[in-house]
C-alpha cells in the first residue's frame, strides 16, 4: 500500500497515541509513528509536542527513518531552539558514520536548522565534511557553507571556512568544483567589494575542466562566474570561447542562454578581422533557433533574451529572419517580440520577403497585433530608404481598407515618414486628408493635423480643416491641442492675410481659456515672437527639422551593455537592470562589457561616468502589491540642445523671448523655415487680451521669470502637525499613545507621548513597523529609560530612517507599528505627512525644471485647489520652504503670481509643482507633475497643511 493512508486519517487524541508508538521498542511501529508525524506536518497540524520523541528517534541505522526525523527536525527547530539542542550529539555522530548518504545527510541538516544556538556546535563536524574523502559529502558541505553564512557570517570568516571553500575550487570532482563556485557566487552578492572569487588563468582552467562533466545546474553556476571574469588578451579571450561552444549545444535552454552570455562578453575582445570571430558568430545563430521550437513561455524568454543580442550584434541572425516570422497559433506577447525582432534584422536583402509578412498581418483579428504589424511597416520604410515606396504605397493600401484602428496606425507612421523623407510622398496627403472624420484617437489627430500644418501650403482648405478640429479645443486632449496650436500658427506665417482671425482664436483659447501650464506657455510664447518679431518668429516656428534617426527604441548603450552581461536572468526579460526591480539591492553591481580589441578603452566598473550632475545612486522604489513602478526617475535630465539657428536679437522683447527658452524649451517649437517675410501686417502689436508683462519691454518681461530677486526670503521654519491619538488606553491595557511626525535638523523624528492608566508599572518598550511605502524604520531602540508608573506620562522622540523594506501601502503614507512592554504587544495604524520625506537638497536648476516638466507625461499632471488661504504669494513660498519645498521661479500674469516649484522625496522621487495666488482671492490653484503620479494626493495635503498651520 502506498504512503497516501497517512494523510487520511483525522482522530482525536492523535498526539498522545503517536507518543506511544514513537516510543515502541519495534522499529516498524516507530517508523509508521515518525510517517504518520510528517503526514500530520505536511497538512498544516501543529506537532511539535512530540519534539523531544522524535529527537529520540534518530539513534537509528534505518536510512528512511532518519531522513524523517531530520525532516521533522528542520521544520520545528526554530519554533524549539532548547530542545534542538539535544540532536547536536547525534549530528556530530552521523557526521562521523561510515555511510557517506548519511555523513551528508546530516551537513545537510545542520545547514538547514537556522537557530543561532546550535551553529556553533556545526562548525567541527562541518569542517570535517569539507575535507571528507567522498566527493558527494564535500558537495553538500560546500553548499552548506553558504547556508551557514546567511545566519552568521562573521562565524564562518572567523572559521576559515572561505579558505576552505577556495581551495574547493580545485577539487578533483566536478561536482564538487560546481558546488563550490555557486556557493561563493552567493556569498560574494551579499559582500560585493569582497574578492572571494579570485579568478585568474590557473582558477578559470580549473572550471573549464570541470564544464565538461558536470551536471546541467553545476555548469550554469560556472558559466556564470566564467561570465565575471576579464580574460588578460584576445588570446585567452579566444581559448575560453573555444572551450565553452560546446555547451550550446546542451539540451537545456538554460546552460545554453549562459553558453551565450559568456560569448557575447568575450567575443568583445577579439579582433573582428579574426578568422574566429566569424566562425563564432555562426556558431551562435543555431542554437539561438533552436530556442524557438521550444514551448511559449520558452520561446518569449529567448525572444527577449534575442531581441538585446540582435541590438548588440545583429550580424549573428541576419540570415534567420524566416524562424521570426509569426505563426497563427502563436500567443499574442510572442508575436509582438518576434514583430519587434523582425523590424531589427530588416535590411535591403531581405525587405520584400519582410513586408510581405507585414501586409499579411495587418489583415489579422487581433487588434493589438494588427496595429503594431502597421507601425512595423513605417519603422521599415525609415530603416531600409530602397523600401520607402513599397512602404508608402502598403500603407495607401491599408488605408483604403477602411479598417478605423489600421487608418490611424497609418496616419502615425506616414508622419514619421514624412520627417524621414521631406518633398517625396506628399502627393498621399489627399488621401490622408479624405479620413480626416473617422479620426478619434488623440495620437492619430495630432499626426494628422501635424500634416496639415507642415504642408499647408500644398492644401487649398488647411484652415478650414484646422478650423473643423479647434470647434472642440477644450475637448482635445493636450497633445492635440499642442499640434492644433502649432499647426495653425505655422498656417499663419505661410498664409498671413487669410488665418489672422484663426491664430488669434487659437492663442486666445490656449491662454486665457486653458488651465494646462504646459499649453499656456506655449501660447504666450507664440504669441509675443508674431507680436514683436515675425521674421524672428519665421525662423523659430518654420525651422528646418532635423531628420528623424531609424532607430528610436533602441536601449541606451550602457544599459544595453549591463543588460548583456545578464543575459538568462530576470535581467535580460524585463530589459531592466537588476538594481531596478531586486528589492534591497544597494549591493548590486553594475556589470559591463570588456573594451574591444584594439580600442584603447578601460575595463574598469562603468560607474565612473555619470550623467552630469545626476546623482548615480538609482532612486528606490515603491512597488505595490501587484506590479512595480519600475525606474521612476530614470530620464535625463540635461536639458535638450537647440538645433535650428539662432534668431539675431533684433530688439530688447526679441532677448526676453530667448532668455525665457534659456536652451530648456527650444525643442518645444519645432517648425520649418520658409515663407514669406512680410508677415506683420494685422500683426504689429499684440491683441488687448495679452497681459502687460508680455508687452512690457525687456525689464519686466519673460526673461524676469526666473529672477529670485522678487521677494522669495528665508523660510519661516518646519510645520509640525499637532499630536493626535494612536493608540486609545481601552484598546492597550492602560497604554496611551498620542503622537506627530517632525523633521529636525534633516532627521525624520517620531514623536511620542506614552501614558500609562493602568495600576501595574509600565516597563520594557520596544517598537517595530511593518514595510511601508517609503521603507521608514526607526533608526535605534525606543528610549524609554524609567518605568511608567500609573497615571504617568513620558515623551520620547524616536529618530527614523529611510532604508527599511519598502512595499506600497494604501494610503501610501499608512504607517503599521507595533510597540511592545511587558504587558503585551500592541498594534496600530497612524499616517505621516509625506513633507517629513521632502530632503534638504531639493531645489532643482531651472534648465532641468523646465526639461523635466516637459518631459514628464501630461497624463500624470493633478490639479488641486487650496481653498481659504489668506497668504500673499511671498508669504506662501517662505511657509512652503520650512518644509523644503523649493520656489524655483514666480512670475505674474494678470495680477495672478504663479510659483514654480520642486521637491524631491528621500527615496529619489521628484515632484514639481505650479502654485497659482491671486491677490485677493483666498482659493489657491496647485498643479503637480511626478514621474510616479500616486504621490501627487499626499504632496497636496502636505501643501495645505503647511500653507494653513
């Protein structure tokens, strides 16, 4: 019969039974005993009364019998530290048993039983394990070193257990190597800067020898610290590929993934005129196709892992492109990664076959799949200039299908083509023009009235049609009414006489109907360039593009590089590095390529060169139950470079324009040059709606907007909020707690008063949190140094840190505590205003202000109103910096000060804002943009509590 009959009995007094037979002189009874025991175990039934009887047990020679118990063993250790203390003896005997199963079974144990009481008892028999004469012992004592160091790893250094580990190494066995290699591969990640994995020739040959005879996970562990290693010269480089091509032909996908890995890094050191390098590069196409006819999960993980190597060396697949080609049963995420593959290898030689492909998609029923088939084609059409027309023409084709989602797919890519190709397709614009009505996604209407503003010259009813789109301006939503503004200003400049009455709707809607700050500025900076310069205004608006690249979604190089260097790993699924999605990952390294052959470059960490002024420890961030925000601030933030010519400062008002752009906004107005110089007519001054800062001379004018000198002075000093009620006395015994949050001197402070309303004396505090948002731990002991007594009161403040575990609360700033004396443990919710986490340093320069909030999606800009506020705006931007919120600029418009503002949180997050005061009216209007939008309800009750207290 099988073991199955021990799951299906549920008697009462079960326990008191199993101690009676555990304690049998039989050994069958008390081997049915120990089963029924682990049965029990496995469903969840707490046994751990019969600790001590099953301890008795492993005085035995039965194999089965004490593999059960050191199962039992392991599971209730920890709950029984004393008693576990009692099976050390037979430990150190079983360590010593001529049965090497048995010698490694009980290493095996000992690493597995985390109670700091008995490490120290392991640490002989260990020893002797590590240099036992059976290699299966010295594998499993290899492992159990790693072990040991995650619970005390001050005991293993002080042991020489690493040396040991080290001279493992060059061990006889391979297995033995493997076990080795993996255990300080994980020691070495908790210890980053410590070199316990010394590779040089001698060590790397040693693992290459191994390679060959070990088991498939022992050479995934030496593939990958093979990976680690920087060869001396392209000659070693070399002899290391040649011995490790055989593992790509392994059966699992995960030894050849690593296989490739340490290629792709080597393969950078050798000449590409070697005859090898071309022999390799052949060498890696097959197995990488052959990761293909595995099954889907399989096949995505290799997509992805393909899709980094092809945008490091595309040559390695260039004849491959059939095995990307999409199969009806496909799942949708491995046809949009094949898809995705596809337009990579694209080139000359193989674009009829490709666009084939392409038309035959854009015919299927699945949506999403259709609508990336058709970008691919215009992505084609830019990459490979000899298609361009089949292109083009494809896409005519597709329009005429009068499919609605395939027409606005078209219309996006033939504007991308347009830029890659000016003065050669714009005979289609008819065609484009006569789908104008089925339009209603925003990216589709804004690359069509794009169009209509680029060549307005070549289309008799431009006006009319940007006419037909301004009827429901307010409607639109931001990036249309960014390319209608746009459109119809340049449709003024090439046709003055006729659209005056359009422009001057058009800027009266964006600045004076229009709450978007974004949309404003612009506006007002069209608005003064046709009112003081109109060449000037040519120049700027009708500047002369620069083409668009072919490959816009590549991955930034060095990311790319690190990306390599990760190839097999999460890493290299996500397109992420580690350091982005591993919680508590301050100890990752950045890995990079060896500098080519030849080139001169160093090898040395790519940490060297940061971007300016950008600080390069990666912000942390706030992962929620179900997915990640990923890397919230990863942009750059240098701010864009002007590319057309620079207008001759012809007047005082033409500077003022200028010094506002301040090369953080040139590539806000993107247009093209032409047209006909006389422009003024009807145009001479701006119209009465325009506010008299704007027509001012230079001295009051735009170029004041970021002069401090108006008025921002010294903060006034923190808001705390008032103390509120944690913790009621009838909820914990007699304890009271009330409590604020404050910010001193750049320390986060927790601030508390205890009242004890019990009769019994109150001693022995100690405080934890539970993971929160923003990773808040505290950061010492809860200093309670005298008992409470009854009807007693004692405040402490208890300095806090940022560097606890981090997982998205709701609401994001709930803070869980539980706060223990000897009474009991009591537990308790409060919420902390998000302006304690505001740094000292978050003021940001002006040129990154202004690259930053164009850059960050209009999508993730709120709104909030602050209503009964009786502070000039002066007064509200003192306030405002006690509590490090940071004026970057104020200018006024129509009486109205706006204050543009930065913030940055102590986990890297930066949020801007837009305050607006109006004199006299006591509701203030706050605008804030942040790469991670969540954070945005919190900062504006931060805002209010410190503009009202």
């Amino acid at each position: 019969m099988t073991d199955s009959k021990y799951f299906t009995t549920t008697k009462k007094g079960e326990i008191f039974e199993l101690k009676a037979e555990l304690n049998s002189d039989k050994k069958e009874k008390k081997k049915e005993a120990v089963k029924k025991v682990i049965a029990s175990m496995t469903v969840g039934k707490d046994v751990s009364a019969l600790f001590p009887d099953v301890v008795n047990c492993m005085q035995t020679d039965n194999l089965e019998l004490k593999k059960l118990v050191y199962l039992y063993l392991m599971n209730y250790a920890k709950s029984q530290p004393d008693m576990a203390i009692m099976a050390v003896n037979t430990f150190v005997k079983d360590c010593e048993d001529p049965n090497p199963l048995i010698r490694a079974l009980a290493v095996r144990t000992m690493g597995c039983i985390r109670v700091d009481k008995i490490t120290e008892y392991l640490c002989e028999p260990l020893r002797k394990c590590l240099k036992d004469e059976d290699p299966y012992v010295r594998k499993t004592a290899a492992v159990c070193v790693a072990k040991l160091h995650d619970i005390n790893a001050q005991l293993v250094e002080d042991q020489g257990f690493l040396d040991t580990l080290k001279d493992l190494i060059s061990d006889s066995n391979p297995m033995v190597v493997a076990n080795a290699v993996a255990a300080l591969s994980e020691i070495a990640e908790s210890h980053p800067n410590s070199n316990l994995l010394d590779l040089n020739p001698q060590t790397i040959n040693k693992l290459l020898t191994a390679l060959n005879e070990c088991t498939e996970w022992g050479q995934i562990f030496i593939l990958d610290c093979l990976a680690n290693y920087t060869p001396r010269d392209d000659r070693e480089s070399q002899s290391i590929c040649e011995r490790v091509t055989p593992r790509l032909s392994h059966a699992n996908s995960a030894v050849v993934l690593s296989a490739v890995k340490v290629l792709m890094k080597f393969m950078e050191m050798l000449p590409k005129d070697l005859d090898y390098y071309g022999t390799l590069l052949k060498k890696l196409a097959p197995p990488l196709v052959t990761l293909l006819s595995a099954e889907p999960e399989l096949q995505y993980v290799a997509l992805r892992n393909i899709n980094l190597i092809v945008q490091r060396r595309p040559e390695i697949l260039k004849h491959e492109m059939k095995v990307f080609f999409v199969k009806y049963n496909d799942p949708i995420y491995v046809k949009l990664e094949k898809l995705d593959i596809m337009i990579r290898l694209a080139s000359q030689a193989n674009i009829a076959q490709v666009l084939a492909e392409l038309k035959e998609y854009a015919t299927e029923v699945d949506v999403d799949f259709v609508r990336k088939a058709v970008r691919a084609i215009g992505r084609c059409a830019i990459k490979v200039e000899q298609s361009a027309e089949r292109c083009v023409s494809t896409l005519l084709d597709l329009i005429q299908t009068k499919v609605n989602y395939v027409v606005q797919e078209a219309i996006v890519v033939i504007k991308d083509i347009f830029r890659k190709y000016p003065n050669k397709y714009e005979s289609v614009i008819a065609t484009l023009c006569e789908n104008l009505d089925s339009l209603d996604e925003p990216e589709a209407r804004a690359a069509m009235i794009w169009i209509v503003g680029e060549y307005a010259e070549r289309i008799d009813n431009a006006d009319e049609l940007l006419e037909s789109f301004l009827e429901g301006f307010h409607d639109e939503s931001t990036q249309v009414q960014l390319q209608l503004l746009t459109a119809i200003v340049k449709l003024f400049l090439k046709k003055p006489t006729e659209t005056q009455e359009l422009v001057q709707q058009v800027l009266s809607l964006a600045t004076q109907d229009s709450d978007n700050p974004d949309l404003r500025d612009r506006g007002y900076i069209y608005w003064r360039l046709l009112s003081t310069d109109p060449v000037a205004a040519k120049e700027v608006v009708l500047a002369e593009k620069p083409l668009i690249s072919e490959e816009t979604d590549l991955i930034e190089p060095t990311l790319l590089e690190e990306l390599i260097c990760h190839i097999g790993t999460l890493a290299s699924v996500y397109h992420k590095p580690p350091s982005a999605f591993v919680e508590g990952s301050r100890g990752v390294q950045h890995k990079r390529l060896p500098g080519s052959a030849g080139s001169g470059e160093s090898v040395e960490s790519p940490d060297t060169a940061s971007a300016a002024g950008v600080s390069e420890a990666p912000p942390a961030v706030i992962p929620s139950q179900g997915d990640l925000l990923g890397d919230l601030l990863n942009l750059d933030l240098s701010p864009p470079t002007a590319t057309g010519p620079t207008p001759p400062p012809s007047s005082g008002m033409q500077m003022g324009a200028m010094d506002l752009l301040g090369g953080g906004l040139d590539s806000l107005l993107g247009g093209d040059l032409g047209g006909s110089p006389a422009l003024a007519a009807g145009f001479g001054a701006p119209p009465a709606a325009v506010p008299a800062s704007f027509s001012a001379p230079v001295s009051g004018g735009l170029d004041d907007l970021f002069d401090l000198g108006g008025g921002v002075g010294m903060p006034m000093g923190t808001y705390v909020p008032t103390k509120a009620l944690w913790l009621p006395a009838m909820k914990a015994k007699g304890l009271e707690i009330s409590g604020t949050f404050a910010r001193r001197a750049g320390v986060i402070q927790m601030e508390m008063t205890l009242t004890n309303k019990a009769m019994s004396v109150m001693t022995d505090f100690a405080i934890q949190f539970n993971r929160n948002s923003f990773g808040l731990t505290p950061a010492g002991p809860l200093q309670v140094l005298t008992p409470i007594g009854p009807n007693q009161s004692i405040e402490v403040a208890l300095p806090l840190n940022t560097v606890g575990p981090v997982m998205k609360m709701e609401p994001l700033n709930n803070l869980q505590v539980a706060v223990k004396n000897n009474i009991d443990v009591f537990y308790f919710s409060c919420q902390y205003p998000i302006s304690m986490l505001f740094v000292e340093d978050g003021k940001m320069e002006r040129q990154v202000f202004l690259a930053t909030w164009k850059d960050i999606p209009n999508d993730n800009e709120s709104q909030f109103q602050i209503k009964d506020c009786h502070l000039n705006s002066d007064a509200a931007s003192n306030k405002l910096q006690g509590s490090n919120i940071f004026t970057i600029a104020k200018r006024t418009v129509e009486g109205q000060d706006m204050l543009y503002q930065s913030m940055k949180l102590s986990n890297g997050i930066w949020v801007l804002a837009e305050l607006r005061v109006q004199a006299g009216n006591p509701n203030y209007t706050v605008s804030l943009k942040c790469r991670a939008p969540e954070v945005s309800q919190c900062v504006f009750q931060s805002y209010e509590a410190a503009l009202k207290n």
